[in-house]
C-alpha cells in the first residue's frame, strides 16, 4: 500500500518550519518604492532638477525608447554636471554685457543671466546602472548598497522593466519598523 506523501512548502523543504519559516528573507519588492516615475533620455538636465526636486526625490531611473533600463540619473549627477561645466557663480562676478544694434554695452546692477539647459539627461546619467531583481533579498541589497556608496538602488521584475527603485530610506523605515521590541515609536518615547 503506498501511502499519500502531504505537500511541503519550500520553507519546510530546507529544513525550517514554523517560526523559522517566518523568518526567511525579505525580498526587496517588499521594501522598494513602487511608484516611482522613469525619466527619457532626451530630458534637458534643468527639467529633471526641477522634476527631481519637486517630486523629493534623490534620484531616477533612466529608461531608453523601448522603456528598458538605461541608466540612473540623481541629483549628485547633475550637480556634478554644473560643477564640470564651470557653472559655479562667475556670472555674478563678471559685468553682464548686451549687444543691440551693433552697439555692446554694459548692464546695470539688477540684471541677471539664466544659463540655457545645455545639457541633458543622457549626457549627465549613470550609464549601465547596478540593477537587482525584485526577489533579491533585502540584507543582500543593502550590502550592495554599502558598498558601493549608493543612495538608490534600480529594481528590475524578471522581464527586465523598472519595477521600483530602493531608496536607502526605504531600507531604515523597514528596520524602523522591525526592531525587536516590536514598536520603535514606545521605544523612543520612553528613553
């Protein structure tokens, strides 16, 4: 007589069981910021700091015409881009001078002169970004992250798509959220 082998979960396959099974990883697509917009390419780089700015955001990824990852644009790049330009303040230095009808003259005190979006986001990118899958656990993310001194993370679904970023700030409000007292807010509270 054969007898009827009870299904396992994966958990329990490994060895671990109850309580343990609770305790398996946690993937980063529990953790990641979901919702976050993906920038073209052809953005001019005044675009996205003002894009990057009001949205609070450090950061975006960078997808290419076919909506596939193309790099990591954040607002280090751009102002690293300013920097590399020589964009740091000689315009206030220098007398501001006009031309109108073939005549060049020097402009009061008051006026001032906007830079022109020189720039785009193709040219001030992250190229070939490190990217994870959303099933990467969270611990192996965050190493990665330490690492390589990165702020954000891309995260990709497993056809390759933006599916999220992880924003270090994601990873302390999980670990606010999972001290071992249960509840960081009682804790801080009674300290």
């Amino acid at each position: 007589m054969r007898r009827k082998v009870p299904s396992v979960s994966r958990g329990e396959q490994s060895g671990r069981t109850g309580a343990a099974r609770d305790q398996s990883p946690t993937p980063v697509y529990d953790v990641m910021t979901r919702d976050v917009p993906c920038i073209a390419e052809d953005m001019s780089a005044d675009s996205l700091a003002a894009f990057l700015l009001e949205r609070e955001l450090i950061g975006a990824p960078v997808v290419d015409d076919t909506g596939r990852l193309s790099g990591f644009v954040s607002l280090f790049d751009l102002e690293r881009e300013h920097f590399e330009r020589g964009d740091t303040g000689a315009l206030d230095e220098a007398p501001l001078m006009a031309r109108s009808r073939g005549y060049d003259y020097r402009l009061p005190a008051g006026f001032h002169a906007d830079p022109i979006a020189h720039a785009t986001v193709r040219e001030v990118m992250a190229r070939q970004p490190l990217a994870i899958p959303w099933s990467t656990p969270l611990a192996t993310a965050a190493a990665m992250m330490a690492f390589e001194h990165l702020e954000a993370l891309p995260v990709v679904n497993e056809v390759g798509e933006v599916a999220g970023v992880l924003f270090a700030l994601d990873v302390v409000r999980w670990l606010a959220g999972h001290t071992s007292d249960g509840d960081p807010r009682r804790r801080a509270h009674s300290s």
